[in-house]
C-alpha cells in the first residue's frame, strides 16, 4: 500500500513539474516577443 502512495505522489509530482516547466518556456518566449516589439517600435521612431 506505502508503494502504491508513493508512485501515486511521484506521479503526481512529475505532473506538476512538467506544468511549470511548460508555463516557464512560454513565459520567455512571450517576454522575447515582448522585447522583439520594443526594439521594433524604437527602431520605427528612429527612422521616422
């Protein structure tokens, strides 16, 4: 029974871990496509 609660807990621990894994790589793509546009509005104000 103790084995089966402790697969159940690594389970569900792996679960989560890979969420915050996934949430953290879009998190930097969003902030590079962030920082993507502010250059590219900076450059666009240069050149006008």
């Amino acid at each position: 029974m103790y084995l089966l609660t402790f697969i159940g807990g690594a389970m569900f621990g792996e679960i989560v871990t890979l969420f915050l894994h996934c949430c953290l790589i879009v998190g930097k793509e969003s902030d590079r496509q962030w920082e993507e546009e502010q250059i590219m509005r900076k450059d666009e104000k240069q050149e006008k």
